[in-house]
C-alpha cells in the first residue's frame, strides 16, 4: 500500500476543484476518461487523478499541460468540433434519463435493471468526458477575442468582453429564478394557488438541490418555504426582483448592440465568429452540467431499485463505485459491509494511477496522501483574481464547499467557494458578494454576478485556503483582489 503513496507523491499535481461529490459520482467521472477521445474528438486522456477526502480535485500537471496544448494547437476549428460532439452527447444522455426515469423497476426482471444499467453507464462516461476542455477554452476565447478588439486600453476590453460574451440563451437557473419569484408573490398574497405552483416548482426544479449525485439533497417543499422565508425577511420585492431580472437582460442586449457598434463589428468578421463561439461556450457551460446532475437525479429510481434488491439503503447506493454496482448486478460480488460504506462516509480518497482506479476508506488514508496538499499559503492576506462585475465592499467571509454549507451565509457576506452552482442560488441571494478559487468571465459565478449585481472576483486560485469563516475581507473588483482586513 506504501507503494501507491510513494507513487502519488512522486507525480506533480494541479489542483483543480474541491467539491464534495459522491462516490458514485467520481467513480464515473474518473473512469470516463478512458472513452475521453470517442466523446470529444480530442487525443488525449487522463491516466493519473487523486481526489481527497475532502474533496479537492487533483490530476496531473504534465497531463493537463498537454490537453491545454492540444486545444491550443487546434485553435476555433477544433472548440467547433468540441461544441457539436458536446451537443450531440450530452442530449443524447440526456434522452436516455428521460427514457429510464418513466420506467417503474419494482416488478423488472433482473436482465432489465443490468440492461439499463448499463446503457445508462455507457452515456454517462461519454458525458462525463466535457468538463476539463471548458476553462482551457475560457482562457483562449477571452484572450482571442481581446487581442482583435480595437482598442489599447486593458479596461475597455475586459468591459467589451464581459458584455460581449454575456449568453444571450437561458440556463434553468434563470427560469428557477422567474419561477421563484412567483411563488413569492402568490406566497405573500397567500393566493389559492401557491400549494399547486409549489409542488410544479418542485417537479421541475428539485434536482438543482441534488448535484453530484447526492439525490437525498433534492429541494423539498421546506427548503423552498424556508428560501422564500427568508427572501421577504430581507426586504425584497418579488415583482421589483423579477423585473430588475427581466430589465438586466434587455439592458445586456441594448449594451451589446452599443458595443458591436463602437467597436465596428460586422456579422462576417473574424472577431463576430469569437464573440458567437464564446457566448455558446459560457452557456454550454452551465448547460452540461444541469443535465449531467439531472440525469443522475431521474435515474435514482433504478439506482434505488438496485440498492433494494442488493440489501443496501437508498440512501448508501452513492457510496458504492459504478465498478461495484456492475459486479453486484454480475452476481460477482455480495456487496459491502456496512461498516465500509460508514467508513466512506467519514472519508473517501480515490486514486487513479496509470488509469486504474482504486479506492481507500478512512481518515488514515486522507492523511497518507496529505503531503501534497500542504500549500504553504498560512501567511497570505490577499488573492488576487479576475473582475468578473466591477465594485468594491467589505463583509464576513463564508466559505461554501458543499450544499451543508449553504445555509451558513447570511445577508451581506461574502460567498468564497471554489466555483458557484445552481444550487448555491439560495446563499447567492443573501450574500453580498462573490469570490472564487477557479473559472473565468464565462463561469457561472461571473453570470450570476452581472445578473444580480454584485461584485465578484474569480479564478482567486486559493480563497478558499487562504480566507476562514468570519474574516472581514475586502472585495475590490475594480482591481480583481480580495485582501483579509487585519
């Protein structure tokens, strides 16, 4: 086993993301990489990949160099072709979930569950394979689009970008957000009504609350009330809310008709082509993984229905791999104790080496691998990042990791994650600003931010580490740098 430590911290790692997925979750992020090049057209695959137990995402540096290479190499032509295999593949997995969530499994032979199971399996490892293209593609359209805008000034051009790339398409959090806003209203005029719009929100919406498989987090109709709740205990309007949303979005349109003017772009031009690929890049963006989460979220039937033939709790099937899972249904494998399953729910570190992947359960194999974790970043005050919406403000710091983390923000913090979701929604309306570790002016962080107007800063690479709960930070986005006021 020391052998696999020695391994670990002899390969030079880059930090990715921390985000606490479920075991089932990873196990089919990290061995979809093997199906990398027949899902996205590119050469190319990750063989060496570490996730702690807390969650921090590492693969290896040289690797990601290379992919980062190879896309550059490839230039508009090959995001072209990465933009039409992603569409392709993600609504395809997508039909596949919508065909398996109107199945009833309780009375399905044994052949059927492992059928579907698989034919599931298969769409999900190409799927899985989109994510890491996106931030590399971020970077050479935004520096593409600014080295062809016709001005010297770094000021005007990341202005010009952040309205030029803003999608013009709506993610399901914008129609989360109409929808919410409605049920407010009907909520404080205690209209006759609001129990059925409620259950409808709930139906289309719910699964925003289960991301990375955690399908016990699905919003329930406490969790909306207590957002509502706590939506009219701040002051706010729904009505004034919904048009300040609507008015943003006409305003967007009306300052990028202005810009496309002032800069003189004409529908043919190179730099009209960039701008067009950007905005589908930011909303594709989003887009992927909405239906990544959704489709796991309306296969939890099946999953369940494995679980129950298998003697597991619904609730414990996402502590099993997807390698597990496919011997149970084999009859190769009786399955784990629960002693196991408890001791991943303390702590899971996955390693893949070579692409094989392995798992280790306990805090003892966390600390194995810590060595490589320990940045030493203890004396820093400050991060410095990209302005995603300009302003300048101070508040507490909240650092939000996962959905139990949520419910810690309070009006007026600041929201410091590694990167935003949809389901953070209800702790971004209450926060006053937003910081994060990763992503671009295309993330969705950057997105929300110029939708609810609130300062925010990305691609910190480290708040997450440097800043601790409670600290009075200084969020100048005119500048991109989050500072610790001593």
């Amino acid at each position: 086993m020391y052998d696999v430590v020695d391994k670990v911290l002899a390969i030079q790692w880059k930090y990715l993301v921390s985000r606490r997925e479920s075991v089932l979750m990873g196990s089919i992020t990290d061995n979809a990489y093997a199906f990398f090049e027949q899902a996205t057209g590119i050469s190319w695959k990750a063989n060496d990949i570490l996730r702690l137990g807390s969650g921090e995402l590492y693969h290896n540096q040289e690797e990601l160099e290379t992919l980062s290479a190879l896309i550059k190499e490839g230039g508009i032509v090959l995001l072209e072709k990465f933009k039409k295999r992603l569409i392709f593949t993600l609504s395809k997995f997508e039909e596949i979930s919508l065909h398996i969530q109107k199945k009833s499994y309780l009375h399905a032979t044994d052949e059927e569950i492992t059928k579907d199971y698989q034919i599931f399996l298969e769409h999900a490892f190409l799927a899985h394979n989109f994510l890491l293209p996106f931030p590399i593609a971020d970077k050479i359209l935004s520096s593409r689009i600014k080295d062809n805008l016709p001005t010297d000034s770094d000021t005007l051009k990341e202005e010009w970008l952040s309205i030029l790339t803003y999608p013009n398409k709506e993610n399901e959090h914008i129609r989360e957000e109409r929808s919410f806003y409605n049920l407010v209203r009907l909520y404080a005029d205690d209209d006759t009504t609001f129990e059925a719009m409620l259950q409808e929100h709930l139906t289309h919406f719910s699964w925003i609350g289960a991301r990375w498989y955690w399908w016990k987090h699905a919003w329930t109709k406490d969790d909306i009330l207590s957002r509502i709740r706590s939506f009219i205990a701040q002051g706010k309007n729904p009505t004034e809310e919904l048009e300040k949303l609507e008015k943003f979005r006409e305003e967007q349109c009306k300052k990028e008709k202005l810009s496309l003017n002032e800069i003189g772009i004409l529908e043919s031009t190179q730099l009209s082509d960039l701008i067009r690929l950007a905005k589908e890049f930011a909303y594709r963006r989003t887009w992927r993984s909405d239906i990544i989460y959704q489709a796991g979220y309306r296969a939890r039937g099946l999953f369940y229905e494995i679980a129950r033939r298998c003697a597991i709790l619904e609730d414990d099937i996402v502590y099993l791999t997807n390698q597990e899972i496919s011997l149970l249904l084999s009859k190769k494998y009786r399955g784990l104790e629960q002693n196991i399953i408890e001791s991943r729910k303390t702590s899971c570190t996955k390693v893949t080496l070579d692409g094989n992947y392995t798992l280790y359960s306990g805090k003892e194999w966390e600390g194995k691998f810590s060595e490589i974790v320990n940045v030493q970043l203890k004396d820093e005050v400050e991060v410095k990042g990209k302005a995603a919406y300009q302003g300048t403000l101070r508040g507490r710091a909240k650092i939000v990791l996962g959905v139990d983390d949520l419910t810690r923000v309070e009006r007026g913090d600041v929201l410091i994650s590694v990167m935003t979701f949809p389901h953070f929604i209800s702790a971004m309306e209450k926060a006053a600003a937003f910081v994060t570790d990763e992503g671009g002016i295309l993330c969705h962080a950057a997105i929300i931010a110029r939708e609810f107007q609130k300062p925010c800063v990305v691609g910190t690479q480290y708040a997450t580490k440097i800043f601790k709960d409670g600290d009075l930070v200084e969020v100048d986005a005119q500048a991109g740098i989050v500072r610790k006021i001593l």
